[in-house]
C-alpha cells in the first residue's frame, strides 16, 4: 500500500518550473547560442560515469547522460529523468515516475527497462560507487515504461541524496548490453538522454559537446556548445580565463590568485561545496601513544588552525570544528572552535606521564602525507612546528599518491596521517566506510585509524536507514559529537575548491557542488 | 656495411628485451598499488579485490611478466583502464604532437646553437658574442617549467601575442588557416625547449670549434688562402660537428624527460603529459608501454646517429 508520507513527493509544481524554459525570475532574457568553454586539468579516463570515480568524467558526462534526480542550490533534490517519486513507510520501497517522450541520442525511445539495467545488472557488476551504496537493493521492477520500483532488504533513507550522483546516470541498455562493457565503445562516445550531445573528444586537447536540439525539455538547453578544454597547469587556467580564452576554470583556482580574479572586472568566483571535505590528522590508534585519548586531546589543542587557512589557503577556508565540514547541511554548528592553547597541550601529555627528555622531546610520531598535495605538505610542515613547542617530534614521510595510501591503509605504517575524506553529501557512507567497525578492512579507503566505538556504530547504522532528513541530522549531530571526544580524527582546516567564471555568462553555477554542475540552463549575454 | 647493420639491428633486439624485463620489475616492485587510484575513495574492499583481480595483479610476479611479454611479442601492449583504451592506440595517438615540438625544437636548436657555437668560438673577444653565449647558459640553468610560466606571461598575457595553452585554437581552422594556428601554438613550447637545449649544443660546439680550429689542417687551409668563411664552415665545422651528433643522439631520451615539464606546463598533447599521468596514477601498462617505445626511440636514434657520422666524417668505417 503506498501512503504518500512524510517524504513523499510529487511535486507537480516543481515539474511546471522544470518543464518552462525560462523561469521568469531566473533569467527574464536568456539567449540561445553561445559556447562555453570549461578547463579541465586532466582528461576524464572515460566518458562512463558508472566506470568513473573521477570528477573530470562527473563534470563532462552529466551534460549527457542523466541521473533520476538533481539537486536545486540547498541540497534539495528535484526532478530530472524521474518527474515524481515516493516512498514507502518502512523506507524498503522507491516508487519513480519517469520523464515521457525521451530519446536517446541515437533515437532509440528510453524507457524504465534502461534504469532497470542501470541498477539492476551494470552498476552492481562494475561499478565502484553501487556496492557501497546500494548493497541492500534486492530488485528493480517495471511495472510500465514509465514507472520503476527499488526495492531493498533493509530500509535505506539516504537514497535521494545519492541518486543525484553523476555515477548513477542511466546507461542505454541497447548499447551495453552485449559484451564486456568496461571495453564498450560508447564509453569514450557516449550516447545518453541529456541536453547535450557528445561530439569529439582530442585526448589531451579538448572535449565537444553540442546541443541536443531532440532535448525533451522544449527550448533547452540555451548554449550551442560546451567545450572543455584540457589544461594541466592551474596558473596557465587562469592566464587563459583572464585573456578569455576559456569562460570557466572549474574548481581548481588557486587560492593564492582568488582574490586577484575575484577584483577582476568580469570574473565571479564560487566555491559551493556539500562534498564536506576536512583536512585532518589522522592519527594510527594502534600506535604507542596515540591510542591514549589525552594525547590526541594535546595534538588537537596543540595545531594551529588559523594559521593553517591564512598561511595555506589564504584564508579561502575556514578552521574545522569536527569531521563533517561547515558546508554540508548536516554540519552541527553548536560543534565548538578549537583554539590553539599549548599550556593545556602540555599539561595533557604531562598528566599522560610522557615527559620530556634533555633533548626536550617527549616522544617522536611519524606523519605521512601525500607529497603531490601542496595543501597536505604545508598543513604538515605547520604542525611539525606546532608540535615542537609540546615537544613532540614529527618526522615527515612524505611519497607519491599509491605508496602513501597503501603505508596509511593496507599496511598500517604510520602514526599520523594528514588526510582528507570526503564527508558528503551524505555522511552516513563515508562515516561506515572510514569510522566504523564495518569499515576495518586494511582496503584502501577504509577505518585507518582503527576505529572501534559500538555506539558510533549503531548511530551510523541508524543514520543511513533514517529517512526524516530532520531525524537523520540529529543523529549526524550526535555522531559529530562524540567523534570530537573520542578523536579517531581530529580535524584541521577546510580548503574550498574555488571555480572562477565570465560574467557573461549566467546560471552558470547553480548546483550546489561542482560534483554536480550542469549546464542546462547556462546562456549567454552576447550583448 | 650492411653486415654491420645486420649485427647492430640484431643487437637492438636482446636491449629490447632487457628495457622490458627491467622497466617491469622496476614498476612493479615500486611501492604503491595501482587500484589506489583506479577505485576511488567510495569503492568497497571487494570492489578494490575484485579490481586487483581483473587488473591480474594477484599473480606472482613472474606470471605477469611472461604474459606482459607474451602480449608484446603479438604486438599487445595491453590495456589502460585509466584512460580506457589500449595502450598502443593511446600511445600513437599522442606521438604525433610530441614529434612535431620535438622535431621543431630540435631543428631550431641544433641550427642556432652551432651557429652560437661557431661564432663565439672564432671571435672568441668579441664582448656581445661572449654576452650572448652567458645568456645562454643562464637559459639552460633555468627550470623548463619556470620558463614556460614567464614566457607565457609575458608573450600569452601581457601582450596577448600568442595563445596560452593547446596545440591548436577551439573551433577550427581548416588548409593554411590551420597550419598557421598550429605555428603560433608551436612557439612558445618551442621557444622553452630551444632555450634549455642551446646553449647545451653552442656551448659543445663552441669546445669542439676550438680544438678543431688550433689544429693543423686549418692552419694549412688558412695558409692555402682559402676565405676565413670557407675554413669554419668548409673545413673546421665538419669536424667539429661529430661530439655534437653524438649528443643529440643521447640527449634524446633526457629530451623525452624535459618534455614532461614542457607539455604539461603549455598543455600540449604528447607523450610527455601521458607519461606525467600514468605514472601518477601507477598505470602500469601505459608506464610499461612508454619506456618501451622511448628506448626503441634512443637505440634508434643511436643507429642514425652512427650512420650520421659516416656521412660527416668519411673516415668512419663500418667492420
């Protein structure tokens, strides 16, 4: 029996606004026309969304592929290729009503046997992203073309925050359904239901799309072309918006030049962000000193984070609070600052009975960090300085992306870690997979720390099966809390991912990630 | 003669061979696992078991060695599941525009480089040419990259002269149009390459001049009557040019090097920016696959190298 609950939408007025092109408030002269032309720093590994775990195949393959939802600018999910949903009490069943008269690029008619295959047989095989979050879907039915159902063995309430991801776009099952499909042509030729239409793909150079002029959303969308144009080097992105050689340089400004673009007549720049990201000192709970709580508690009071946004992000961030960062909407802002204090620091180590020796030091840690990131090395040079004034030594181990992740995961060769996981949209996967006892694997990405609080446990386990959303960031709330007591992390600083833009473009950003940027909508003043 | 083709070629074939054992276990045994990167920060630990699998990296080492070989004596150079091609297409379809920065910086550089050698070393008080070749040095002291960022600034930004990145402009030029493009992309890349690369040769040749030019021959030719000009360029020039051969022959693989720097810094589409991305993301096949065709490129190089002298240097026989 379906009861149209709590979270039950059909959300017909949101339809109306989605089906008109030009919602008046929005934009009261939106142009057809124009080319906007987006950097990327790299080339996406493939145009695959299902395939990818990249952002530069997210930010590429989501002007043509689809997902069933997108989210408006404060995290609310809205209609995309599903126009309603609804579900049910027990939080096991999601009922979807899908879009009408859409096409594949090819022609071919999509319909709901096209989710079916998305989630029912490709995502669980091959992708990365479906086991983590979907592991309990049991089946996906299709009562008619226009309908699917999900329905899961455990109740799952954060299902709409996720299905918004570029990794869960749906794939034309005509095309992938015979052979292997990690080898599939389409993957580097997509063919999907969006407003744009894959064109050409110069590896190393750039990437065309051009508009789909079949779109289903009648006068959609506005641009002629996007093109992304592959531009390793950061400070080179910004010489070439500045000359207007590219409208977009997409969240890789470096925050040493924001302030500079941002007083540049002409350039925005923006910075949404519910991906929640921190960077934090993880420490190794199975290491000699660091699995006492007062030492943690010292090397948290001892960091100085101010220093850490001023001096690294020149101030385009902000000093963390707890693990989730301030952007995610499930933040607890009643979540103390933590303000540097090296008196009490000492004290704690004192009261740990870790005394100082004629050298002055009272033990040494090992810090590992990846040396590529310029933001993890500078964070650690800080607090190599900060902690000699509690007399604990740190010696830097500083290597390449692979040799790092596998010293901090699979081998457990570290004592501290600077480290960033991401936190959203969703926290309750990430906290399963990094802060919780389901997440002590030894696999990369997984519980480093060593992490073991039953009670973390059970609220986890109950956050990602809430559906309230007001009952879920209570539980986040608590969650938050008692990680800053135990400290399996303690967190540092927030970077923000700076995207700057030409004013003459508008509705350019409107998403609130660049995870999900979309170009739908983005139109051009030629005057 | 072509008995010492036969022997060298036939010598290139076990080198081959070693460049491959060697560079695969060197990769292999590097720390770091490649699913690292491939599986992402939300992937399961069965995700990441089943990834090693698929990948075979679960296999003794010396199991994936063999089939490695196996594969490339078929012509597979296997498959990249980081750029989700195989690895042959990938690596032709960027050699290209690494040949035509190289072949253009080269050119350039080995002309005006010998030709700053030359000059400096036969007017050796000459204050400007001694300017000149300072000048050099400094540029060949400099970090590529460095370079590259302030010719930009000053060519790309500043003036707006020339284009920032890429190989050529977004939407299209076709005939000469498009040739045109090309050039002006070309110059600024070129110009980094040529800066670090000449005063490397000038500097050879300049060392190599002066020995050349105390000997007696030259005197001979001098006394002869013959016009100064016909002694340098006639005369001395050829002689002096051999040391210089076989280092362009050398610096070919340190050339590759440099390259990583240079492309990735002016976005250009060659192999440099490729190797810079596959060994970040430890893409074994692609890594693998590039130190094979660059060091079938330096013993290749080498070859013409040998058969450049014979042609320079009629003394140069071939046992």
């Amino acid at each position: 029996m379906w009861v149209q609950g709590l979270l039950t939408l059909v959300i017909a007025s949101l339809v109306a606004v989605v089906a008109v092109p030009t919602s008046a408030a929005q934009s009261p002269v939106a142009q057809r026309g124009g080319t906007l032309v987006v950097t990327l720093d790299a080339d996406p590994p493939t145009l695959n969304p299902a395939l990818s775990v990249v952002n530069q195949t997210f930010w590429t393959a989501d002007q043509v592929y689809e997902t069933l939802v997108s989210y408006d600018a404060a995290f609310k999910p809205i209609p995309r290729l599903a126009t309603s949903w609804s579900v049910s009490p027990d939080g096991k069943t999601y009922r979807f009503g899908l879009a009408r008269n859409v096409k594949w690029h090819d022609g071919v008619p999509f319909n709901s046997g096209d989710v079916q295959y998305t989630f029912g047989v490709f995502g669980p095989k091959y992708s990365p992203y479906y086991k983590t979050v979907l592991a309990a879907l049991e089946a996906v039915d299709t009562p008619d073309a226009n309908t699917v159902v999900f329905r899961f063995s455990k109740p799952n309430g954060i299902l709409l925050s996720l299905l918004g991801e570029p990794a869960f776009a749906i794939l034309p099952k005509h095309l992938f359904e015979a052979g292997d499909p990690r080898t599939n042509p389409a993957n580097n030729r997509p063919v999907g239901t969006g407003p744009f239409k894959f064109k050409e793909w110069v590896r190393g150079d750039h990437l065309t799309l051009v508009r789909n002029d079949q779109y289903y959303q009648a006068g959609l969308p506005y641009l002629d072309q996007v093109i992304y144009r592959i531009i390793p080097n950061a400070a080179s992105q910004e010489a070439a918006l500045e000359q207007g050689e590219v409208s977009m340089v997409l969240a890789t400004v470096l925050p040493n030049d924001a302030r500079r673009l941002r007083n540049t007549p002409g350039i925005k720049v923006v910075s949404p962000s519910v991906l929640a990201r921190i960077i934090g000192l993880w420490p190794n709970l199975r290491a000699e000193h660091l699995k006492q709580l007062r030492v943690r508690q010292a090397l948290s009071l001892a960091a100085d984070r101010q220093r850490m946004v001023d001096e690294i992000a020149f101030g385009e961030g902000t000093v963390a609070r707890g693990p989730i960062a301030s952007t995610s909407p499930y933040f607890d802002s009643s979540l103390p600052f933590i303000h540097r204090n090296v008196a009490a620091a000492n004290k704690l180590l004192d009261e740990a009975g870790l005394k100082r020796g004629s050298d002055g030091i009272r033990f040494t840690v090992r810090l590992r960090h990846v040396a590529s990131l310029d933001t993890f090395a500078k964070t650690a040079q800080i607090l190599k300085e900060n902690y000699a004034d509690i007399g604990v030594r740190v010696d830097i181990l500083a290597a390449e992306v692979t040799t790092t992740l596998t010293a901090i995961f699979i081998n457990s060769d570290f004592d501290v870690a600077v480290y960033s996981a991401p936190m959203g949209p969703e926290p309750g996967l990430a906290l399963t997979q990094y802060l919780s006892s389901q997440g002590l694997t030894k696999a990369f990405f997984s519980n480093a720390p060593g992490y073991q609080n039953l009670r973390v446990d059970q609220l986890i386990a109950e956050s990602v099966a809430t559906i309230d959303p007001t009952k879920r960031a209570a539980i986040y709330r608590e969650i938050q809390r008692m990680i800053m007591v135990d400290l399996p992390v303690i967190p540092l600083w927030e970077p923000r991912f700076l995207t700057a833009y030409r004013t003459d473009f508008e509705n350019v950003f409107t998403q609130p990630d660049d995870r999900y940027i979309n170009f739908t909508r983005t139109w051009h003043r030629s005057r | 003669m072509s008995r010492y083709w036969g022997r060298r070629l036939l010598q290139a074939v076990p080198l081959s061979l070693g460049v491959v054992v060697l560079t695969f276990v060197l990769i292999h045994t590097a720390p770091g696992d490649p699913v690292a990167t491939l599986a992402g920060e939300q992937s399961t630990a069965q995700y990441q078991t089943q990834l090693r699998h698929d990948l075979g990296l679960d296999r003794p080492l010396y199991v994936q060695l063999v089939r490695y070989v196996a594969a490339i004596f078929r012509g597979n150079l296997g498959y990249s599941f980081t750029f989700g091609q195989p690895v042959l297409a990938l690596i032709l379809a960027r050699t290209p525009a690494t040949l035509l920065l190289m072949g253009t910086a080269l050119v350039i550089s080995t002309i005006l480089g010998v030709a700053l050698g030359v000059e400096t070393a036969t007017h050796v008080r000459s204050p400007w040419w001694n300017l000149a070749s300072v000048a050099a040095a400094i540029a060949y002291s400099l970090p590529a990259f460095w370079v590259g960022e302030i010719l930009i600034l000053i060519f790309a930004v500043q003036f707006r002269w020339l284009p920032i990145v890429g190989m050529t402009s977004l939407g299209g030029y076709s005939g000469l149009a498009h040739w045109l493009d090309l050039g002006r992309h070309l110059v600024l890349p070129t110009l980094t390459l040529v800066s670090f690369n000449l005063a490397l040769f000038a500097r050879l040749t300049r060392a190599s001049m002066l020995e050349v030019l105390a000997q007696e021959y030259v005197v001979v030719a001098r006394a002869k009557g013959l016009t100064p000009r016909n002694v340098i360029y006639k005369h001395a020039l050829r002689s002096a040019l051999l040391p210089v051969i076989t280092i362009v022959g050398l610096n070919l693989g340190t050339m590759l090097a440099g390259f990583v720097l240079v492309e990735t810094v002016f976005g250009w589409p060659g192999l440099g920016r490729l190797t810079f991305d596959a060994v970040g993301a430890r893409d074994y096949p692609v890594i693998s696959g590039l130190f094979l065709l660059t060091s079938e490129a330096v013993i290749a190089a080498n070859l013409l190298t040998d058969l450049l002298y014979g042609i320079v240097d009629p003394r140069v026989r071939y046992e």
